[in-house]
C-alpha cells in the first residue's frame, strides 16, 4: 500500500524533502562553503502529494514536526498553490547560518497561494520571519517569531501570536514596461485587505499600511509603534499601547474604541484634508483618564478638566482652560483657544486665529510637543514653557519643541521658552518670533521659508543657533534676524548702546547623519545683536 508521507518531529534530515535548486555546497582547499536554498520547497499542488492528507477544507495536506537548525536558506517555501495546506509544530533556528551578506531569508514564506493554516510554530534567531505575499485565505496562530510580514494578503488571520514586529501592508509591483528604457517604471499596488489581528500579546510594533477593512482586536503593543497609514475602514478595539507611539496619517474611516493607553509617548497625525486627522474614538483611555472627542459642536468650554486626551473636530469657537491632558487635538477649529493647560503635545490642523497660550510641556514625550501643521494660519503662541524629555525621535530625527514648517504661516511666536530638543523650533515661511529664549537645543530655529521677522530673542548654547535651508529652490532674502541675544557671541558693545559692534554670523551647519542635503542653504546673519539678554513681560 502507497502511503503519503507527513513530516516527522525531530527528524533534521528528510529525504526527498529538501528541494536544491542547485550546488548546496562546495569546496575550496580544505574548507567547505555552504549556499542557500529552500528545505522545503513547494512550487505547485503537485508537490504535495508526498505529504499526508487530501488537499481539502476537513482534510489538507499536513507539514507537521519538522525541526531545522542552522540550515542556510528558507526553511518552508510555498507558492502557486490552491490546495488546503496545514504547517504545524515546526521549529526553526538560524537560518542564515551567521553569514553577513545572506539577507531575505524567511523561517516560512508563502507567495502566491490560498488556503493555507501554520499552527503553534517556532522561529528563533536570524530568519525567524514569516512571510505571506500576494495570498488569500491565510491563517496564523499561536505563532512564535520575530516577524510576521503580510503583504497584499486577502482574507488574513493572526491570532494568538508573539512577534516583535507585526507589519500588514499593500503588495507593490512594478507593471512590465513596453519597452527598454530607464525611465522609472509605473507601479501597481494591492491592498491587504479583511484581515484580522487577534489576541497579539507582546508585539512591539503593529503597523498597517493602506489596510483594507482590517480590524486589531485586543492585542498589545509595548515600547514601539501601533501605527495605520491610509486605512480604509480600519479598526483598533479593545486593545493596550504602553510606552510607544501611536501613528494615525490619513486616518479618515478608522475607529478606536475601547482602547487604553498607558504612558504613551504620543500621537502622530498628518493628512491632505480634515477628515485625514480626524479617526472616530470612542470609549478609550489614557493613563487611567477618559478621551474626551467632540465633533460638530461650536463655542465648547473645557475648563479645570482632567483628560487622557481631548480630540476637538469641527469645534470652532472652542475655549480649553486650565486641563491637564495626555494631547490637546484642534482639527478645523476656527477662532479656538487653548490657555493656562498643562499637555504632552498640541496639535492643530485646518484651524485658524487660534490662540495658545500660558500653556507648560514639561518633559514632553511627543515627536513635536506643539505642531501647527497643514491648513493652520494666524496661530498665536504666546507665553509658553516647552521642555522636551529626548532630542532624537528615532534614529537621527529631531524632535522639535514646535514645528509650524507645515503651516500656511502668519504666524506670531512671542514669549515663549523652548529647551532641551532636537530642534527648538521650525517654521516655514511669514512668521514673527519676538521675545522667545531658545536653550539648550541641537537646533535652536530652522526656517525653510521666507519672509521670516525674527527679532529681540535669547538663543542660549544650543549646538546651531539658527539655520536657513529648505530642500526647495526658494529665497531667504526677506528674513530679518536683528537684535537677537546670542550667548556665543564674540563682539563687544557699540558706544554703550547695548548693541554689538559686529554683525552675530551662524554659519551654514555640517550635514547631519540621517537628512538629506537641502537644496538652499544660507547663513544667518544679525547685523545688531544685542549684547544683553532680552527681558519681556
């Protein structure tokens, strides 16, 4: 009697398994160099038919036990194929066998296939990634490995799994060009799409990028990243961030409902329009305090409130006074103000003539403790205490005490105090800074735009004191740096005026790890700086 084959547990060397595409090894004097290639290696439904089972729903074709250490290459490969597939009880370690130079090499790789279960696996060491592309109808429990990678996967389950790195994005190709040439070759992209994260417990990161009608459903993410760019449809419930950042760009048609945040590093939103910054929460909480989110309502007062966050939509007129808060969100609202709070960051998009003042970020966490950011203008920052906790955002990114280089500009910043961050401020263009004392930062002010007054202002050791540069061809003739105290300033005083005898020059900094070269690049020259510090009340 003819029997199928299944794997079995423990066995390292399997006959008729492993699938060469070539020379495994060869031989140079005495030493023996090992090359890649698949352990198993299915390429259509045909090959499956050394394994045991049928290749239905109740009955597929099962891969059950293998265990494979140090093998060079991948360890399960699966493409092509529409059969009912179950890889269970597999354990993998080092797959790379610690050669530098071997990259892309997967503990379980689907492409191209449908139908396919992996059950209670192990992955550990270099190559413990599991990897689905361009497949439908895929499941993944109980699941232990570094990475779980979907890409352009249709009908997708993750449940009950441990990974580092969870990462369900769109499937780009690149379409045939219709002849030889080396211009840049159009692209198409598929959605991953009804796909379901369940039950994830220790990831570090949970990152969809342009999902389709994905839900996450209690999980946990802790130190890194919960983050959705361009969802459609997209959910987060009942699920724990700890320590990390949340990402939400282009986050219109996404909910988050029932989730608790704890210690949060802070909320990154961007977008083209309103609705891009403007995810629906519901039922949600951070450190332990309530997310209080308005929308469509007009002349709201919030004041001596106590918030995890406090999301405004569609809110003009809306007064926050004196509330301690996790963020403060103003997405188009007009005519607003925000005084006297204490926050971890501010953000506002598409609002105008608002008013933030008297406000304190201490220790501030986020990437920008206050972002004036796309469609915002006439935005007053008066009199406000900024100190950040980290000066890098990631690897070689600044954090910025306040970024306005989004912003449409006509912009006032007077009074305020920024330390201790990657950049104090940045800005673009037709802003007026008067008053401020910028301390202690990598970057004091860049500006990227024209038609800046920058005037009367302490800027006290920072490692540049102030930087012209814009990655676009543009004109800083109209910026006016004049009458500025500059701690580092060598001249001595001019007939007993209080103003310097020569002119302060910044020269152009070094680049910076990690940032592209600017196209425009200018000193920074205060033709009277003043030789005593700046007093404003």
């Amino acid at each position: 009697m003819t029997k199928k084959i299944g794997l079995f547990l423990g066995l390292f060397a399997m006959i008729g398994l492993a699938i060469s595409t070539g020379v495994s090894e060869f031989k140079v004097d005495s030493m023996t160099f090992r090359l890649a290639s698949d352990y198993v290696n299915i390429s259509s439904n045909a090959d499956l038919m050394k394994f045991k089972g049928s290749g239905t729903a109740d009955d597929p074709y099962i891969i059950d036990g293998l265990n494979l250490n140090n093998h060079i290459g991948n360890g399960i490969v699966i493409r092509n194929t529409d059969a009912y597939i179950l890889i269970k009880n597999c354990t993998m370690a080092n797959l790379t066998g610690n050669y530098y130079g071997l990259y892309d090499v997967n503990g379980i790789n689907i492409d191209d296939a449908k139908n396919v279960r992996v059950e209670n696996c192990r992955l550990s060491g270099s190559g413990s990634s599991l990897s689905v592309s361009s497949a439908e109808n895929i499941q993944i429990t109980n699941y232990r490995g570094k990475n779980i990678m979907f890409n352009g996967v249709k009908n997708g389950l993750i449940e009950n799994c441990n990974s580092e790195h969870i990462l369900v994005q769109e499937k780009i190709e690149l379409m045939p060009s219709p002849r030889v040439t080396t211009d840049f070759m159009p692209e198409t992209s598929v959605p991953s799409q009804n796909c379901l994260i369940k039950d994830c417990k220790s990831a570090y990161e949970i990152v969809l990028l342009s999902p389709k009608n994905c839900i996450v459903e209690n999980c946990y993410v802790k130190d890194g990243w919960l983050m959705a760019f361009t969802p459609i449809n997209t959910s987060f419930t009942n699920s724990t961030v700890v320590n990390a950042t949340m990402e939400m760009d282009f986050s219109s048609n996404t909910t988050l409902e029932n989730m608790t945040l704890v210690d949060l590093k802070g909320i990154n939103l961007g977008g083209f329009s309103p609705e891009s910054y403007s995810p629906v929460v519901k039922n949600s909480t951070a450190n332990g305090e309530k997310i209080y989110y308005y929308h469509d309502q007009k002349g709201l007062h919030l004041e001596n409130l106590t918030a995890g966050y406090i999301w405004l939509v569609d809110c003009p007129e809306t007064r926050i006074e004196g509330v301690e808060a996790g963020g403060i969100f103003a997405i188009n609202s007009n005519s607003s103000t925000i005084e006297g709070s204490k926050a971890n960051q501010i953000i506002l998009a598409f609002s105008k003539d608002v008013l933030i003042t008297n406000n304190t970020l201490r220790g501030s966490s986020a990437r920008e403790a206050i972002k004036l950011d796309t469609g915002t203008s006439n935005i007053t920052l008066y009199h406000n205490i900024i100190t950040k906790s980290e000066r890098y955002f990631g690897e070689n990114l600044f954090a910025s005490g306040i970024d306005a280089s989004q912003s449409d500009g006509n912009n006032t910043f007077e009074n305020n105090i920024i330390t201790d961050s990657g950049y104090g401020i940045q800005a673009g263009g037709n802003n007026t800074f008067t008053g401020n004392t910028i301390a202690n930062n990598i970057v004091s002010i860049k500006v990227s735009g024209n038609n800046n007054r920058v005037t009367q202002n302490n800027f006290i050791y920072n490692g540049v004191d102030a930087e012209q540069s814009s990655y676009m061809n543009i004109s800083f003739a109209n910026n006016i740096w004049d009458g500025n105290f500059w701690a580092t300033y060598k001249g001595v005083e001019k007939d007993k005026t209080g103003l310097g005898s020569t002119p302060y020059v910044e020269n152009i900094p070094f680049p910076r790890p990690g940032e592209p070269s600017p196209q425009v690049q200018e000193p920074v020259i205060d033709k009277v700086p003043s030789i005593v510090p700046i007093s404003k009340t």
